[in-house]
C-alpha cells in the first residue's frame, strides 16, 4: 500500500511514541476514535478540506477561544474574569507555552476550560512533511496528557495557515480541526474599545460562531468583562467549542460552517 513506507519511516524517527504509532496506523485505516470523540477523515467542500469555522446551530450560543503561544501576564486575570461569569472557553496552547507555563495549564484544567493543541512550534503546518505536521501535534499532545491525563481533541493550526494535508493529518491524529469566524484582531493592539466593537459589531457574530482571542495581547483581559457582558446582552451563551460542534454526522459548506447530517 502507498503508505507503508511512509509508516516505515515515521515510526523509525519517532521509536516508542504510543500517539505517533496510531497516526501512522490511521493512514491506513482513515478514522480514529478518542474516548468518545469520533472524527471523520474529510471535511470536504468541492476540492477543500476545510477546520470548522462555525456551526450551523439553532442554539444561540457562540465559543470563545484564547490562543496561548507567547506571554502569560494575563492569564489568571482571564480566568478569574471568565469564573465571575460562570463561563467556560477554549485555550489552544504551543508546546513551548505549555512547557513554560506548566502550572497554568493545570489552572485552565482545573477550571474546566478546554485544552487544545496549537502545535508544538507554532510553524506554518502547511510548509511541513507529514511526518513533521505529526510529530508538531503529537508532542504537545502528550505534554498536556502527561501534564493533567486530559487527551486533547481540538488543534488550531498556527497563523490559520493549513492545506489538504493539513486537516487529514490532524484527523488522523484524532484532532477537530478548528479555525474561527470572528476575529477580535485583539493581536494588533488597537484598544479595548476596538475589541469590544470589532467582535460585538461583526457580521459573522450569530448562532455558532467561534471567536479568536489571545491570552497575550495588550488589551484582551481589559475587554474581557464587557466582552461577556455584551454576548449576554445580545442573548449569547458562550460555551467551550467541545460543546459547540458536533463529533460525527456532519458536513461542512463552502465556507466551514459545519452542518448536522442528523435531522
């Protein structure tokens, strides 16, 4: 079979990773389950595959993702502000984050937040060997595993840069690719008030949207409290994207919102 050498060569580079020996088994095989978490191969829409932008949901809720790759000043300010509001979220954390900060990763935890991988380097996945893309998801993963036994189940690839490859290989690894709908651009330092009116004023801002914060920018943590008030005034619920999207069944449209194929 095609793949065999391929295989060969992974598990030769990686002796004695458990992860990286089911990647390499799922080339063949082309799904993977997680517990509980089934995830399909293709994401397909004509010749793409595509990360979930959105979902297409009736439920007026919407997620709220942190990317955590550099600095940690704000991060207990984060979470205390998300406890004041009863509300859980989404971190995707580099191995280098983690590997700094391995006290507030077991915060996130332990607040109930989700962990999720955002790769061990934060390169550009769609520049990298399959083999390289594995071994950027999988040793993140067992970091976090080891760190607090949680197997993470969502990836955001950096820079959202990915390709065909991309998004199979992150499957095959048992990983819900995950990119947003609504960017804060809180990366570019504008101002609170810029934050504030850039997600709440956006026009992807409805039913199942996913919206791209980072932990370490300027003014995120100073925006945070009338962010969530602002989604509650609009009659939003913000829940991690764990729960926004569906685990199987579903298909996605041109634009990566995913659709249930359950009626």
């Amino acid at each position: 079979m095609k793949n065999v050498g391929r295989i060969e060569r992974l598990l030769q580079r990686h002796r004695g990773g458990a992860l990286i020996f089911l990647c390499a088994l799922l080339m063949l095989v082309g799904s993977v389950r997680f517990g509980d978490a089934v995830v399909q191969t293709s994401s397909r829409a004509g010749d793409r595959e595509l990360p979930i932008y959105s979902v297409d949901t009736e439920k007026k809720q919407v997620a709220l993702s942190f990317d955590a790759a550099w600095g940690n000043e704000d991060t207990q300010q984060i979470l205390d502000i998300l406890a004041k509001h009863n509300v859980h979220v989404t971190f995707f954390m580099t191995g280098g984050w983690v590997s700094d900060y391995p006290e507030d990763v077991k915060k996130i935890q332990a607040a109930g937040h989700d962990l999720g991988n955002h790769s061990e380097n934060h390169k550009n996945m769609s520049q990298l060997s399959k083999e390289e893309c594995i071994s950027e998801l999988t040793e993140v993963h067992n970091k976090v595993k080891e760190l607090t036994g949680v197997e993470m189940h969502l990836f955001r690839p950096p820079y959202g840069d990915y390709d065909n490859e991309v998004i199979l290989t992150a499957q095959e690894c048992g990983y819900y690719p995950i990119q947003w709908s609504v960017d804060s651009l809180d990366w570019k330092n504008y101002g609170m008030q810029s934050i504030l009116d850039t997600v709440l004023k956006h026009k992807n801002l409805e039913p199942g949207a996913i919206i791209l914060c980072h932990n370490g920018a300027e003014y995120t943590a100073q925006a945070l409290d009338a962010l969530l008030a602002g989604l509650k005034e609009q009659g939003y619920e913000v829940v991690p994207i764990s729960e926004l999207i569906y685990k199987e069944n579903y298909h996605m449209d041109h634009t990566g919102k995913q659709i249930s194929d359950v009626s």
